[in-house]
C-alpha cells in the first residue's frame, strides 16, 4: 500500500453531512461493472471510506445504478456490491458500498487503519 499521499478528505463538515466513516484522499484502483453490463470499467477513486468511495468519470452514471466494485488494496481485490448516490455531470460519481462478499469488509478496513497509523 502506498499510503504516504493519503490524506483525511478535507471536505468542511456541514449539517447535511451525514457521513459516519472518515474519508480519505487516496487513490485506489477500481474496477467497475453495472448491472446488467458485463463490460468493466479501470477506475482510480479519489477519495475512499469504509462507506464508498467517489470516482472522476466524464460521463457518470446515473443515480441508483447498482454496481459491483473490486478494490484493488495492496495488489489484493475485494469485491463490494454498491450503489450510485450522487452524479456531478462532466466530474463523477459517488458510490456507496451495501454489501461485502468475504472477509472485504474485514480488509478494507484494515487498509484503512493502516492509513490512520502511517500518516
């Protein structure tokens, strides 16, 4: 892992704010299939939480697709069924992660300490 850019999201908190996971700024390559599309598309996030992650896409996907992600952590893959939660047209999506098939869950959050303990 190379967590030495990792970086707490520096997003100011707000009342709608309803996160409970820290984010982070790192970028963790992803790949992603949409329902009912067997074609993956090679990401990079650009910010990561236990939660989600957000993605740079210049032609988002629209709001409630559901998705399956594969996390790339330390050459390692995870798999995390999500869903789209936000859009920003010409920028990207925000996903959130609904359901972890193995130890993913148990992973990514490892990988996530692991940020808190080096930076």
């Amino acid at each position: 892992m190379d967590s030495s850019n990792a970086q707490p999201a520096t997003a100011a908190p707000t009342e709608r704010d309803r996160r409970f996971h820290r984010r982070y700024t790192i970028q963790v390559q992803i790949e992603l299939r949409q329902e009912g599309n067997d074609v993956p598309m090679r990401l990079a996030t650009t910010d990561l939480s236990r939660a989600g992650c957000y993605i740079e896409l210049m032609m988002p996907i629209s709001i409630g697709t559901h998705i399956q992600a594969t996390l790339w952590l330390d050459s390692h893959p995870i798999v995390i069924q999500g869903r789209v939660v936000t859009c920003h047209p010409q920028y990207g999506n925000g996903i959130i992660f609904e359901k972890f098939e193995g130890n993913a869950e148990q992973l990514l959050q490892q990988y996530l300490d692991a940020i808190v303990t080096t930076t």
